[in-house]
C-alpha cells in the first residue's frame, strides 16, 4: 500500500469514473487537480468543499507537471492514450479503460477503522470484484472499527511491556480468537488483565 498523504495527483476527466477515483485518492489524503471541461455534480461538490482543485479545460501535456499519481479517466480513448504517453517514467499512472497501459491498477476496497480489504481479478472482472467486495461488507461489518482500535492499543502495550517474546505472541494470536471479535466485554477485560500485568 503505498503512502501518498500530501503528494499531488492530476484527475484528468470530471464524469463519474474520474470522481471514484479523486474520493479513492482524498481518502488516502492525496492533493488532487482536476483537469476537465466540465465536472459532474458530485465533483462539484468536492470542488465547491475545496477538497479538489477543477482547471475548466482540455487536457495537455503541461497539466501532468509535478503530479506524483496521474489518472486518465475521460470519456474519449485518445484523450487518455495522449495522458499515458505524456506521463513521466516516474509517474504513477492508472488508465481507466486500458489497463495494459497502467503502472497501477485499482482494486475493489472495503475500510473498517485500520482494516483494508481489497480484491482484484487482474481485469478479469471488476464486477465480481464488487460482488466479492459487498460480501466482505456484512462479515467484516462496523463493529471491526474498535476491534482494530483494540488489537492495535493490546499491540502497542504488549511491544512496552517486559515478557517473554513467546508469551506475547501467545497473546497476540489469543485476541484474533472470534471471541474476542464480536465481544467489546471480552476485549475490556483483556486490557484490564494487560494494565494489570
Ligand atoms: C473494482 C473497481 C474499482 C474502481 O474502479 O474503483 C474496478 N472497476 C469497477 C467496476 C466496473 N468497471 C467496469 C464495469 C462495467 C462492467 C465491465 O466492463 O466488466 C464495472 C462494474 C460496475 O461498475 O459495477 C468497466 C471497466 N473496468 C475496466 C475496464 C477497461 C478494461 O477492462 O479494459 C472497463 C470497461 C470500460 C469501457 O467499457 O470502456 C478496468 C478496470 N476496472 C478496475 C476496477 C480495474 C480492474 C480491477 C479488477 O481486476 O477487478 C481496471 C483494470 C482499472 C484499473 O486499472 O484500475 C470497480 C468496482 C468498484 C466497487 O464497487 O467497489
Ligand atoms: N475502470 C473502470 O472501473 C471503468 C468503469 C466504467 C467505465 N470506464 C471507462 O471510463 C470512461 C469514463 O467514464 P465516465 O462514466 O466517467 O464518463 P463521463 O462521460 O461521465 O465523463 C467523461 C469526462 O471526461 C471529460 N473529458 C472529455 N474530453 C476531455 C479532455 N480532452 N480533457 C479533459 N477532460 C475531458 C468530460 O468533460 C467528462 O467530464 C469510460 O469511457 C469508460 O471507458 C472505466
């Protein structure tokens, strides 16, 4: 997973593939550029929230200059073959209708707390990716927000403590026990037990 919190990315498109892509890409706390003629309604909200910047116009080359990630995302197969052939070496580029000219691709995503589950089908089908993806959605429900939370404070005390490097790992494969998933008691009582050692 790559970390690009605060790196610019140029959209280029403002429909509704080019709008997935910038929420993916402010989720992950990226600078976004649009570059478009016009935006739909969605878009314009980001843009009127100043979550993303919009330049009304036509892509060019130029529009690429200092962009970390670069998304082609219009509606017309030579628009977006001119910003794959425009991108630098050094430039991460996903190419919504041809992945084979893409340096990245990007999967089906579902995020509870710190969980992320992604799935992909190397193209083969995006849809079964947000089948699959959907399912995912009613197992790993809500409740794995604080579950995280727990495992990651149980795993930041556990690292603190003095204890025999077995034991902690005892514990920490212990709180990945479906018991513990579903149980906000069980996982208060283990704390106490923690604070207590
Ligand atoms: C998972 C998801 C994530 C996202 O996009 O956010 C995603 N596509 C989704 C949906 C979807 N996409 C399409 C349909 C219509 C049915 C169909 O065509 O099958 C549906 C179904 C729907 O919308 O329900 C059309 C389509 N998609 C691609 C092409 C071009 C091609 O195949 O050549 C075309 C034809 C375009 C055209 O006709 O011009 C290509 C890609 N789509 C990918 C991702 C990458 C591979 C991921 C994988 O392997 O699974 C890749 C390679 C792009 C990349 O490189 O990143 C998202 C579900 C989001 C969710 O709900 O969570
Ligand atoms: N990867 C995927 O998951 C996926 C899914 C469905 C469709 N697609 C592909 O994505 C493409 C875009 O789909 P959409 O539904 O967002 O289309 P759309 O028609 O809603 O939006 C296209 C956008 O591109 C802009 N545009 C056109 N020419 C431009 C130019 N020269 N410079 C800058 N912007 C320009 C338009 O102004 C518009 O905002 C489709 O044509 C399809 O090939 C990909």
């Amino acid at each position: 997973m790559l970390n690009i919190k605060g790196r610019p990315a140029v959209v280029v498109g403002g429909g509704k593939i080019a709008c997935r892509r910038t929420i993916g890409l402010l989720k992950a706390g990226a600078k976004v550029t649009v570059i478009s003629p016009d935006i739909q309604e969605q878009m314009n909200d980001l843009w009127n929230e100043n979550r993303v910047d919009w330049v009304q116009k036509k892509f060019e080359a130029d529009d690429l200059h200092g962009a970390f990630i670069v998304i082609a995302a219009t509606n017309s197969k030579e628009v977006n073959l001119s910003v794959a052939e425009n991108a630098g070496v050094n430039q991460l580029v996903n190419i919504v209708d041809e992945p084979e000219l893409s340096t990245f691709h990007v999967p089906a995503t579902l995020t509870r707390g710190d969980l992320t589950i992604s799935v992909a089908t190397g193209g083969a089908s995006p849809t079964l990716s947000r089948i699959i993806r959907s399912e995912l959605e009613e197992k790993y429900d809500n409740s794995y927000v604080g579950y995280l939370d727990f495992l990651a404070t149980v795993r930041g005390k556990l690292k603190q403590v003095s204890m025999d490097e077995s034991m902690k790992i005892h514990y920490l494969i212990e709180i990945t026990n479906e018991s513990f998933q579903k149980s906000e008691e069980k996982q208060r009582e283990f704390l106490e037990f923690l604070e207590g050692i």
